[in-house]
C-alpha cells in the first residue's frame, strides 16, 4: 500500500501494525516513493491482537472457542476490506 506523507503522518500507528502482519506499506512525498515501512527480522513474537492474546489467556467453553490464528484471519481480511 502507497501512503502520502500527510496520510501516513495521521495513520502511523494503523500503517505500523500494517507492517507488522506483513502488509507492504510505502510512503510517498507527491507521488514517489521515498520509505518503506517493514518489520524488525528479530523484533520478538507478539500477538498482533490484544483480544486474541486476552482469548488465550481465557478461553471460551469448546462450543463456543475459536482459535487465536481464525480470529487474527479474519480480522486482516477485515482490515484488508478496508471495514
């Protein structure tokens, strides 16, 4: 994804957690590109979703469970719809 710099200013924390889950963000002063946002190789492991991690630590009756992995799916594919 292409950001222009004011967007990028007023949307870094969602265009950091963009890069985190592997989204590729570009940042762009009036239309070339001049950074790229990309995670740590060796940043440590962490969930991407304060409510899947809550879910780990609490987990739901196995009727109503899901795993941490479906949650944090759809969830990208959420944000990847732009909802």
């Amino acid at each position: 994804m292409m950001y222009n710099v004011l967007e990028a200013r007023n949307n870094l924390s969602k265009l950091i957690a963009d890069a985190e889950s592997g989204v590729e963000v570009t940042i762009a002063r009036r239309g070339v590109p001049v950074a790229r946002l990309v995670p740590v190789d060796d940043a440590p492991r962490r969930p991407r979703n304060a409510f899947a991690k809550w879910l780990q630590e609490h987990p739901l009756t196995p009727e109503r469970a899901r795993p941490a992995d479906e949650i944090e799916a759809i969830i990208a594919e959420n944000r990847a719809a732009g909802a």
